[in-house]
C-alpha cells in the first residue's frame, strides 16, 4: 500500500490529512500518517486573539490523535531534522516534556511520498538584541508566554503609583502587517475588558501604551492603501500610537531604538514583521538538498513537487510556488487552505503516474480584524472584477466566516454547527478574557 508521510498539521497540513484519509486511507487505498512536532493543532490567524487572551485554546485546539481515528489516517509526533531521499526515510528527532524526559525517541519513517508543510516562522532579520528581548508570536506557546507576562504586568501595575503624564505598562509591537495591527486593536480590547474585571487601574488608553512600529510608509503595506487608511484611523481613535517609516535597529530589555535615532520605552515586546521558512529546511536532503530560495522555501514547480524530487511536495508559507504571471503564492492561511484542497485531487492522480493541471492561487482577498471595534478588508476575484472593499460588521463577519471554512474542512457542516452552537452557549457564560 502507498505510504503518504505528510510533515506538520498546521492550516494546510492538517486540512491534507483530513482530505487524504477520508478519500484514501478509509477505502485502505494508502496509509496516510501526519507528523506534527506539537500534540494539538491551533489555527495559526487566531494567535493574536490567544495573546490578548481572548479566546480559550482549549476549545479551539484540535486534538491529532483524535482528527486521526476519525479521518482514517495515522498520527506521529515528532520533528523533522533530516530526510535520505535514496532511502526514501524521513527523520524525527526525540521529544521530551517540560522536565526534559524523553516522550519519544528519535525515529524513522519510510513514505513513498512526502509532503512537506512545516509552515513559517518571524523573521527578526538579525535585528540586534530581537532574540533576547522580544516575543514572536509564530506559536500557540509563544502566544501564551505573551499573554501570562501581560497579565501578571497589568496585575503589578496595579501596585505602582501613576506618575504624572505617562502610563504604567507599554506593549510595543514591531511590525505594522496585519499580525500587527490585529494584535494592536486586540490588546486594547483585551485592556478595557480587564479594567471591567476589576483591574481598573489599567485604563487602556491612560495605563496601558500600545505602540506599533512599521518599517514602511504605511500600515498594511502590503494591501490597498485605502485599507491602510482605514486601519490607521481605527487605531488613533484608540490611542494606539502608530510610527512608520521607522526602523527599528536595537531592542533591549525595555526600550526601541530606531534608525532615525527615536528610542521608545517598552515593558513588553512583540516581534510580528516578516517571515522566513526554518532553518533546517535547507539541509533536507543531506548530500543531495532540496532547493530552497534566500527565505529557506522549498522551490516547487506548479504540481507543488520540489524542483529537485518528484516524490516529495511542499505547500503552505514553507513553500515557493510562481504562479503563471511571475508572482508567488502568498504565506497566508487561505493559499495553505487552496493548496491542501488541491492535492487532495492531484496527489493520487500525480502518484499514479498521470498529469494533473498545476495550482492556480485565486486571492479571496484580504481581511484584517480590529477586534470588536471593526474589520477592514478587500475582496479580489472573477466575480468582483477587480477589487472592492469592506468594513465594520460585514469585513467582521467575512472574517469569522474564513475560521468556519477552516473547521469545515476538518469536521464538516455538522461538527463545525455544533462547534458554532457551543462557542455561542460559551460566550454566556465564560470571562471574555482569559486570566490565567
Ligand atoms: C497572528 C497571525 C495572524 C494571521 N492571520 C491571517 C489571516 O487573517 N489570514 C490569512 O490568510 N493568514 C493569516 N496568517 C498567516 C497564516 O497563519 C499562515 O499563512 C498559515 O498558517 C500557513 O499554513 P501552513 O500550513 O503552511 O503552516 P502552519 O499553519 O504554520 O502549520 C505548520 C505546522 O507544522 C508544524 N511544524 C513546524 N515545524 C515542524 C517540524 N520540524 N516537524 C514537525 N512539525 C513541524 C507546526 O507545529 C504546525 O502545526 C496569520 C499568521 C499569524 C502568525
């Protein structure tokens, strides 16, 4: 029997195994495993909100074992450090727990094809002081150190007398992207939510400072300057200080320094600009690599196959896909989401030997979330022609609707409805923001 060996469970990955089990591996056509260095997979777009603390992971995470026995494929855990392409094995490495015991050993796993689709990570582009000094928010584990260091701040601000003119906590954020900008809006939310609770002495707009950085002229450079507008406007109501066209150059333990010279104090650091694919991507391969390009992507052709090895894929932000007119699929979860759709149909035809027409990215458009104040958002496609855009509750809505496709693809229409039913029977009766 064919063994399909996919690597990482994330947006894309997870979406695959799905698919791939219940089309394969439940009529017994191709085992199907999914390795994953983590045990539960967290939709990545909602680790700002996991930073805020206001949503819970444990409702939102999916257990890998338990998608596995009910999609019909297998679940490892384990990290992928090595892959012999003669031998056609995979590497993972050991995994300990939080004491530093071994939970499994180092192993190997043979596949006749692999998927690779280990997803992405901050880039902090060497910036001087970043690795020390800051919190990238590329994990659910990185998002929950964030959040216990904001509240147990908010908490000891509590004890410190305001001085005359400042706030007692400042959260910056490196990165005016929309990881930045949602994160930025989030937070304010979060604050006045923990001022109802009883923490009133972090007003968000007196005590806690929400700074936001960006290298380039404007907020959102990446989208339509009217969206930048948009956001921009949104967060000055909120007294979220924005500074562009400013490079930040040195990070310490509670300052900024930009290359203008502009320092700005910080108590807590977010790095949330650029992103760059892991490091051990390039040695894959051993003797023979995989292709990767200068953000350690794996080069493949329009089949999503690496240009070196037919027998191995790779999709999602670790991937560099060209599309047709010269441009690359975008690391973003809806291009993972279409990729994972994709293979689905062309694996099995590829893996036995027949054509298949390559990937073609169809940008569903942007959203950008400013958490329960507004969205902001455009939408490009055939039936638009061109682009149009939202805002308010309507961008609101397209967002929360771009999580259900998510879950729709995991669980189907009546999982992801009696999901949707408990998150609003929750909603009643939970804190909306997570205190511990
Ligand atoms: C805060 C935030 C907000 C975002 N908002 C949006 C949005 O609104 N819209 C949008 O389209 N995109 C958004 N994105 C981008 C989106 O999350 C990514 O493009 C998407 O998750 C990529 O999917 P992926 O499957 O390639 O990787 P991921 O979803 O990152 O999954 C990678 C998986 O691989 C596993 N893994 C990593 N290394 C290894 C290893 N060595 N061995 C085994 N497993 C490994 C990880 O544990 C993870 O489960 C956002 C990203 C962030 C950080």
């Amino acid at each position: 029997m064919q063994r399909i060996v996919i690597v990482g469970g994330g947006a894309g990955g997870l979406a695959l195994a799905t698919q791939l089990g219940k089309r394969l591996g439940k009529k017994g056509l191709a085992e199907i495993t999914l390795v994953d260095a983590a045990r539960t997979h967290v939709w990545k777009p909602l680790l700002h909100q996991l930073a805020a603390g206001s949503f819970d992971t444990h409702a939102e995470e999916i257990e890998y074992l338990a998608q596995a026995r009910w999609n019909h494929f297998k679940f490892r855990l384990g990290s992928l450090v090595g892959v012999d392409r003669h031998n056609k094995t995979v590497q993972l490495a050991a995994s300990h727990d939080e004491a530093g015991r071994e939970i499994t050993p180092a192993q190997q796993l043979g596949y006749d094809t692999l998927v690779i689709a280990v997803g992405s990570q901050t880039n902090d582009f060497g910036t001087l002081g970043a690795a020390e000094h800051t919190i990238k928010l590329d994990s659910p584990q990185a998002a929950k150190r964030f959040n216990n260091r904001l509240i147990n701040a908010c908490i000891r601000a509590q004890t410190v007398p305001r001085s005359a003119g400042s706030g007692r906590l400042t959260v910056a954020i490196v990165g005016g992207g929309a990881t930045g900008v949602e994160l930025a809006a989030e937070l304010h939310a979060a604050a006045r939510v923990l001022a109802s609770y009883g923490l009133d002495n972090i007003h968000p707009e007196k005590d806690l400072q929400i700074v936001l950085i960006e290298a380039a002229p404007r907020l959102l450079a990446q989208l339509p300057e009217r969206l930048s507008e948009s956001a921009l406007r949104e967060l000055r109501k909120l007294a979220i200080e924005v500074h562009t066209n400013e490079k930040v150059v040195e990070v310490t333990e509670d300052s900024l320094k930009m290359a203008s010279g502009k320092v700005v104090s910080s108590s807590i650091t977010v790095w949330a600009a650029g992103v760059k694919a892991g490091d051990f991507l390039t040695a894959l391969g051993g003797d023979a690599p995989l292709e990767c390009n200068r953000l350690n992507q794996l080069l493949v052709n329009g089949n999503l196959q690496s240009t070196r090895d037919p027998n191995i894929y790779a999709f999602g932000d670790c991937a560099a896909c060209q599309q047709p007119d010269g441009t690359w699929v975008p690391p973003r979860a809806q291009a993972a989401y279409q990729q994972a759709m994709y293979l689905a149909r062309a694996l099995p035809r590829l893996s036995a030997g027949e054509t298949a027409p390559p990937f073609v990215f169809k940008d569903q458009g942007s959203l950008v979330s400013l958490s329960e104040y507004s969205s902001v958002g455009s939408l490009m496609g055939s039936l638009t022609k061109g682009s149009f855009f939202v805002e308010g509750q309507l961008a609101k809505l397209m967002y929360w609707a771009l999580h259900k496709q998510h879950q729709l693809a995991l669980g189907g229409i009546k999982k992801t409805a009696l999901i949707t039913l408990s998150e609003m029977i929750d909603r009643t009766h939970r804190p909306r923001i997570k205190l511990h």
